[in-house]
C-alpha cells in the first residue's frame, strides 16, 4: 500500500542532544498505529516532525505525497489532523466550540481573519455530532469539562476530512471519567474502516482505544519494535520499551493493561 506518511532516516538532534536516532517508519492506508514510549523517548518530536511543525537534522519526511522543505506546509497542515497538549495551550479558552473546529478548515487558531459559509458551519456541527458534544457548539471552550475540551479538539482534527490524524497524547490532563469517555470517541476512529489512518502517542496503555493495527515503540529516542500490534505488543516488548519488568493483559473489550512485574 502507498504510504500516506513517510520518514526515511530522520533523526533529530538539538543542543548537541540526539532526542530522535535514524529512523525509518511509514504508515499506509487503513493503518492506526500506537507510538509508545516513556517521557522523554522522543514520542512529541516524532509527532512534530510529522505535523511539519519541526524539520529534522537529517533525512526525508513526505505527508500526502510531499515532501517537507519543498512544500508549503500551511497549505499541507490543512490536510493533516493535528492535536497536541501544546496546540491545544494557544487556543482562545472564549472561543465558542464550533469557532475551535471550523479555524481548523485553514489551520488557524482565531476565526477572525477568515470567512466561514454555511456548509463550513454544517460540517463543524457534523464533526461536533461525531465526537458527541454538538450540544456544546454554542459554549466556550473554557466552560466545559477537561473531557468535553478534548472532544471538541478531537472534532477539530477532522473539519478538513484529513488524510492522516495525528494524536498526541489527548489524554493528558484528564481525569478517570474524562479519559474513558475519549477513549470511546477515540474508537468512533480506530474502528471505523471508512476513517483516515490515525497516529496516537502515549505512554499509558490503559488508554489506548481498541482498534489499533501497529504498535511503534521509542527508548532514548530508538525504535525498540515496530509492526502489527498483534505480534509486537508484547510483554518482552514494554519491558525493554520502559526499562522495568512488565506484565501485559489484552482484556476482552480489546484494550490493555500493564503493570510491574514483581516476580
């Protein structure tokens, strides 16, 4: 299959520091791949580098057939879905939940200096129905819950019909009840055929949705294993992943979990 995102022995080094070593990975249609490692295993500035907001010390990265330093990535940005803790930190907490999902259509963060029609509005308010908050179109990002924010920041990511949707760590800050209710949005996603291939960083399996095809996992910025989740999510695996002795369970509903092996 045709690879819709492609880094072709990218590494990425800053203040003398290597934070990502060579690294060759592509992700094709119909994919949804898992990136797992610790804080600091070089997860974030993947994912930058595959959102086009970082260029590599060295190496190719093409999203969508082109090719980062001879594209316009503005114009690119708009075909990727795109959500990060730090993204979401420079939206307007007064922005009303349908503003936060139609500037997506031109990768903006306010809506004032564009102009929207009625079918931009019809597909905010389609994206906000899929994620289940529409009934929040109306409000402001900073009066809803954590939970009900990253939903519509989830909705976010799909105004544009994206050719890859990029998720870094969408989670965070969440509590208990709000995590599990993204987890069931993000599952809209993973197990829908028809849905752009998907990325999802994490360092928390608990977390990750069913659905998920590939499993990629980083230490000190190294691939540890990458491949079907089926044969690469292993116990081996998230122990060399996270440098302690793991016990690993796929519970029936499809999702995992980890925890210390004490022997």
């Amino acid at each position: 299959m045709s690879a819709v995102l492609r880094l072709h022995q990218v590494s990425f080094v800053r203040d003398g520091r290597t934070i990502l070593a060579p690294l060759t990975w592509q992700i094709a249609a119909g994919q949804r791949w898992l990136v797992l490692g610790a804080n600091g295993s070089g997860k974030t500035t993947l994912l930058r580098l595959a959102s086009m907001y970082e260029h590599p010390s060295a190496g190719t990265v093409t999203v969508l057939g082109e090719r980062l330093g001879r594209t316009d990535v503005r114009e690119l940005r708009r075909r990727v879905g795109y959500m990060s803790a730090a993204l979401a930190a420079e939206i307007r907490p007064a922005l009303r939940a349908i503003d936060v999902v139609r500037t997506a259509k031109y990768a903006a963060l306010e809506p004032w200096w564009h102009r929207y029609t009625d079918e931009d509005d019809a597909a905010a308010m389609d994206r906000l129905e899929r994620m289940g908050v529409a009934w929040a179109a109306e409000r402001s990002l900073g009066t809803l819950s954590s939970g009900e924010q990253q939903r519509v920041l989830l909705a976010r990511t799909l105004m544009n019909d994206p050719g890859v949707v990029l998720l870094d760590e969408p989670s965070a800050r969440l509590d208990l009840g709000g995590r599990e209710q993204l987890v069931e949005a993000l599952a809209e996603l993973t197990t829908d055929p028809t849905a752009a291939p998907l990325v999802l960083v994490t360092h928390h399996l608990d977390e990750v949705p069913p659905g998920m095809t590939h499993v990629l996992m980083l230490r000190d910025g190294e691939v540890v294993a990458r491949g079907p989740i089926g044969t690469h999510l292993t116990a081996a695996a998230i122990s060399r992943c996270f440098g302690m002795p793991l016990q690993l369970q796929r519970r029936p509903d499809g999702r995992y979990s980890a925890w210390l092996d004490r022997g």
